[in-house]
C-alpha cells in the first residue's frame, strides 16, 4: 500500500465529515459480505468471508485431548490467525507476526471470555466428554489472504461460520463405540465490530479500508454479544477519545451489528443450504 | 453494599505504590514500581539511529521488550509489547528525534495482579529518567467486576481468577503546566478527561464499563499526583548529590 498523498487524505477526510465516503458508503455502512462454507473438507468445519477486498478462511479441527487441570470440565480452544503473503508483501516470513498475534490475542479475548471462563462465546463444557480426562480440543485457525482493512471483522464473521459448520461425531464412552451423528458446537451469537474514528472532525466509521485505516487516529475494538453486554473492547493506544464518544460508538456498535448479524445469519443459512443442495446431488 | 477482600481492603482502595528511579548504573533511563506484591522494572535504552524496517523514519521509533519473571517468551509477551507500544507512542513526542529507535526493557519482578499499570508507571518514569520528551505522564488501573455486580479497584492476582470481568485503563495523567491558566485552549482540556487505551476481558454490560471508567478515574487522580511527587522528590536529591 503506496502512501496517500496530501490530496487524497483530504478528500478521504473530507468525504467522511460529509457522511460519504471514497466507495460511497455512508460512515457506519458495511461492505457487501460473501460467505462459503465447508471449502475445507478434511476440516471439521471451515469458511471463506469476503468483506470487499478482504478475504479470510477460517478452520476448524477438533481432537480428542486431556482437559486443563485446573478446568476438569471443560474442552480446550486455540486460535491461531496466520497472515499470509498474498495480503501484504510485508507479512513474508516473520512481517506478518505482530499483526496476526493481534488479531489471536483479540479473537481470544472475545471468544473464551475472562480467565474463568465466564462469559465465553463457546460454551467450553459442551466439549467435555470425560470430566477430567477426555475432552474435545478446538483448534480454529484463521488465514488472512487478501487484507484491505477489517480484517478482524471477516475473521469474527469466518469464525462464526466455521463453527456454525463444524460437525464433531459424538462419543459414546461405553464399550469403545462411538457412533456417527453429527451434532454441532454449542455457539452463543455474538459479533465483532471495529469502529475506527477519523483524526477529522471526530466522526467515526465502521468498517474502514486500508486506506482510511492509514488515515485514523483511534481505532476501537468492540465485541457485543445478542444481549447488548460488551464481550471485549480493545482500544489500544492512539489518540486519546472521551468516554461519551465510546459511550456513543457502543451505541451504534449495538446498532449496527443487530443488522450485521442478520445479514450474516442469512448468508450462512444460504451457504448452507447450497452445500447440502450439492451432497443430495 | 461492601465487598470483603482479602487484607480489608475497600472496593475502591489501590495497594501501597512505590516507585524509584534510577535503579540501575549502566541504562540511560531506569525506573522500578510496585503495587503491593506486583513489581515490574523497566530500563530505557536510546535514542539509537536508524529506525527498523517498517517503521516511519519521520518519527522516533519505540521498541518494547517484555520480559517475563519465568518461563520463555511467547504470545502474551508479544501482546503486552504491542499494548504498552501503542499507548507509548500516544504520550511520547516523537517528532523531536526522528529516525531513532529507542529500546525500552521491561522485566517483571513480581506478577501479583495489576501487572499492565504496573509495568506502565515504571515505564514512565524510566522515560523520565532518561529525558526522553514526553507530552504527558499516564497513569493506569485495573478494574474487575465481581460476580454479584460489584467494581473493584487494583485486583490481586488470586481475585483476577475469580472475577466475572476485567477492564484495564490508561489515562493521560494532569499536565502541571508552565504557561499561564487561560491560554490553554478548550481541546487540551478535553483530552485530559480521555482515555487512551482500554482493554477488557470477559462479558460486561455498557453500564458497568462506564462505571469501572468512572471509578477508574476517580482513583486515578491521587495516583497521579503520588507518582509526580515520588519523581519530583528524587530529582531534588539527585541535584543536591550533583553540588
């Protein structure tokens, strides 16, 4: 991504004062999403977003392990995010790891909520099959292909698809038989918002490109679960905002993604639905 | 209402804070901190030339390294640098030496709850040490919200693992300013009433976000001050040691 000269900044400001931005967005529209899923079929459950330009697969593998001793009854998640050289030339070897270890540690941090485990997007004791000795471990992993801005988003969005796919066979712990249904991993909805604020005239926008990303002076994280409770806010940095704008952007957080979660429900629900078209045939 | 704590400590009440500088001979910059058990030191190396590869050559460039007490270094010690990082570059004056990179390591004595604002009060005053321009100090708290509903303050590592949730601030501390009151326009003032960076781990509702902000800050006030006062004594020995 070449620098931005004094003229495009301006007008990329200047857009997001007037609520319409380079693309002709308004300021908290988000870009059309496409989802696929199960384009992985060796994975447990697997997913493709794209956000605009911004492409993101997500994995699924489960397997059977020990629990944590401190947390007998509960399975185990890990989230690797991998930022592949095909987004960034900058992501080539090591480039790209601070970059996905921010995006692991936010997708951590909003998904197996706090350290006792309260509040968690996946419910981890539906993972436990043998308190204390067997249980499910989820190893879900990300691939950023193409990056043009919000890639935590797609990889929120790819991650609830994959696991909405994921389909573990359920064990049976009596006589060493395990039979063949496919039930699914227990998820409570919640979704994933960055809003970015502008250095300009404190407006802020949701869903920003790499362009107007290289523009902003903050950016916040917000994660929002289906009861409006905040799941995990990052704000790392940047300028300094006042709490009645955060107070404000959580507002429209909760606004927004009520509509993002529908749309994505819908394209789940038809991505399904073409996969099962396909086996019948 | 009151919520029992090991020690007796209120809901509201922060450990015993200590803070020195200049604690090691050979670094440009030294500074140690401690809330209660938790004691982090940071060593301030720099400004060196030349900046790393992807960094912006128009500014000084800030390199964190966190050193962890046991155990290799892993992801959490690559998220705490990026998290203290970012929010130095917010109160460092980067374009006074552009083209630099300065180096700052920080070593974590203790881990007894509270480790970021621990290591965020040392890392200030290792700056300070150093003379490394700074637009303003910050100050930094935990909050965690308990099961029934409660915030408390500065929580303790065995409370950290009980707690439903768990919110750590960063404010801009008070600038002690030498220009003259009222030529101070209106959007300084502001910023001082902001927030720079806000983590949070666990499910909350809005509200108890904004209280822990609130009570956060309200805490922070005298911590600002103690940690001002704690520099300020040392630089008065300093000199007389220097004539």
């Amino acid at each position: 991504m070449v620098g931005l000269s004094l003229g495009e900044q301006n007008f990329i400001k200047g857009g997001i004062s007037q609520d319409l931005r380079t693309d002709g967005r308004k300021r908290l529209t988000y870009r059309p999403i496409f989802v696929e899923t199960g384009i992985i079929p060796q994975a447990s459950g697997s997913a493709r977003v794209k956000l605009g330009v911004t492409d993101v697969i997500a994995s699924v593998k489960a397997e059977l392990g020990r629990p944590n001793p401190s947390y007998p009854d509960k399975g185990k998640v890990s989230i690797y995010v991998d930022c592949s050289p095909t987004a960034e030339p900058t992501f080539e070897g090591r480039g790209g790891e601070e970059f996905s270890t921010e995006l692991s540690s936010a997708l951590q941090k909003c998904l197996l909520g706090g350290k006792s485990g309260a509040g968690a997007g996946i419910d981890l004791s539906s993972l436990c099959i043998v308190g204390g000795k067997v249980c499910w471990d989820l190893y879900i992993d990300g691939l950023v292909v193409s990056s043009d801005g919000n890639v935590l988003d797609a990889l929120g969005a790819a991650i609830k698809a994959a696991l909405s796919n994921t389909a573990i066979p359920k064990v049976q712990v009596s006589a060493n038989a395990s039979s063949d249904e496919q039930p699914e991993v227990d998820v409570s909805d919640e979704e994933f918002l960055q809003f970015d604020t502008s250095g300009v005239g404190r407006h802020y926008i949701a869903d920003a490109t790499t362009a107007e990303e290289s523009q902003m002076s903050s950016a916040v994280s917000l994660s929002i679960n289906r009861q409006g409770q905040i799941c995990g806010l990052m704000k790392r940095g940047g300028a300094v905002l006042d709490s009645s704008m955060i107070l404000d952007m959580i507002s429209v957080a909760k606004h927004v993604s009520e509509q993002l979660i529908k749309r994505l429900d819908s394209e789940i629900a038809a991505a399904e639905a073409c996969d099962d078209d396909e086996m019948e045939l | 209402m009151n919520v029992e704590r090991e020690g007796g400590r209120g809901a509201n009440q922060l450990r015993p804070m200590d803070c020195s500088r200049n604690v090691l001979s050979r670094a440009h910059g030294s500074a140690s901190c401690s809330h209660g058990e938790t004691k982090v030191i940071a060593a301030v190396f720099g400004p060196k030339s030349g900046t790393k590869k992807n960094e912006n050559p128009e500014k000084a460039c800030i390199e964190i390294i966190w050193k962890p007490k046991t155990g290799q270094i892993g992801k959490p010690e690559k998220e705490f640098e990026m998290i203290l990082k970012r929010t130095l570059q917010n109160i460092c004056l980067l374009t006074i030496h552009p083209n630099t990179t300065t180096s700052i390591i920080v070593q974590v004595a203790h881990d007894d709850g509270s480790l970021l604002p621990c290591a965020i009060h040392a890392t200030c005053a290792a700056l300070v040490d150093a003379g490394f321009p700074l637009k303003s100090l910050a100050v930094a708290i935990c909050c965690c919200l308990t099961e029934n509903g409660h915030i408390i303050l500065d929580p303790s590592k065995l409370e950290e693992q009980k707690m439903k949730a768990f919110v750590c601030l960063v404010f801009p501390s008070s600038v002690n300013s030498v220009l003259p009151e009222g030529s101070t326009d209106a959007s300084a003032k502001s910023t001082e009433q902001g927030i720079i960076t806000s983590l949070t781990r666990g499910v909350m509702t809005v509200d108890d976000y904004f209280h822990s902000v609130e009570q956060g800050r309200a805490a922070v006030t005298p911590l600002s001050n103690i940690l001002r006062k704690k520099m300020q004594s040392q630089f008065a020995s300093n000199l007389s040691k220097a004539s």
